[in-house]
C-alpha cells in the first residue's frame, strides 16, 4: 500500500502557496500510475496555476515493487552526512529473495527500477559502469559524465554471439551517446559477482 501526505509548498515568483502530494513510499503494483508518474518526474514536479512556474519538490521515498520483488530507498540527494548502515531483513519471510538498494538522484532511481524490471542483476551492470568510466574511457571520469544502463539487445547477433549491452552518457552540451559491448561481458561480470 502506499502512503502520501499534503504538504505546502510556496512559489519563489509569484508566492502562491499550494497543498503537493509526497509520496513517503509507493507500493506500484497497487497504485500502476506511480512508476509512470516517477518516469516523467511528475511525483516531484509541480506547476503553480498562478504562474505557471513549474518547480521541482525534491524528497525521499520507498518504491516498493511487489511484481519483481525489489525495495528501493530513494533520496533526491546523497546528504553529506550520509552513513550506510545496513539493515536486516533476513528473519522476514515476506521479504525473501527481495532487492534492496539505496539510491540518490532521479536517473539513478530510474535506471535502477529499469535494471531490476528486466531481471538483471545491478551488481554487474554497476561494475562495468565503473570500468568503462575509469579504466576503457578515461575522460569520462575527468569531466565527470555520468553513465546510465541502456538496454540489453539479444537479436543483435553481429556485435557478439549472444548480442549487447547499452550505456548512456550525456555529454558537457547535454548530447546523448551510446556505448555498446557484448553481452558476455555482463556475463563474466555476473560470474565473479557471484
């Protein structure tokens, strides 16, 4: 089930003040339009009627997803005070065989719930993000670029015998690139990871 409370937001131009939904966690498998509505920002945007201005409200959630068995605790920024401290859910038999993630920004959250829906495992797919920003493309990591999982492509049998995997990083002018690399790649990766 998910949870939301009302809180009053005010516009920085015209100073109108309006009632925003946040949603404290999303269960959505029970409420579908959820996923949607984080896919198009539209959980943490809102437009004044007033104004027209539209204004990001950024905070944390749970996104619970029964469906494909993952909990992602999501905050819109990584605090600087940040300290991991793990939880145990062992004992919990409803929970068993679930993910679960921390997660920070918005594409992050998106990629992840992207990584998870398909089935894969975001160990792997994380340590060749690192490796293809530290150690194949050096300059990413200078001028600081993020990279976003893309897609898997099993068809393609002229890249690799079993096909690819796709990353996505945006340029310094926001220009969208694709990398591509063989699938079995992620398949070693998925080997050592275990």
């Amino acid at each position: 089930m998910s949870k939301v409370h009302k809180e009053k937001i005010e516009c920085i131009h015209c100073k109108a003040k309006r009632m925003f939904d946040i949603w404290d966690s999303m269960n959505v498998n029970l409420d579908r339009e959820l996923r949607e509505k984080v896919f198009n920002d539209e959980v943490f945007l809102y437009t004044y009627p007033k104004c027209d201005h539209q204004t990001v409200v950024p905070y944390g959630t749970l996104y619970h997803d029964v469906k494909h068995r993952f909990l992602l605790f999501f905050d819109f920024f990584k605090p600087d005070d940040f300290n991991y401290k793990p939880i145990d859910v062992s004992n919990e038999p409803r929970v068993k065989n679930y993910t679960f993630r921390h997660v920070t920004g918005i594409w992050r959250l998106k990629e992840k719930i992207v990584i998870l829906e398909q089935e894969l495992n975001d160990v792997p797919i994380g340590r060749m993000k690192y490796m293809i920003k530290h150690e194949l493309h050096l300059e990413m990591a200078e001028k600081n670029f993020e990279i976003y999982f893309g897609e898997i492509h099993l068809s393609d049998k002229e890249t690799s015998e079993q096909g690819f995997i796709s990353f996505v990083y945006f340029d310094e002018n926001d220009g969208a690139f694709s990398l591509q690399y063989p699938l079995e790649s992620y398949v070693e990766q998925c080997e050592v990871c275990e």
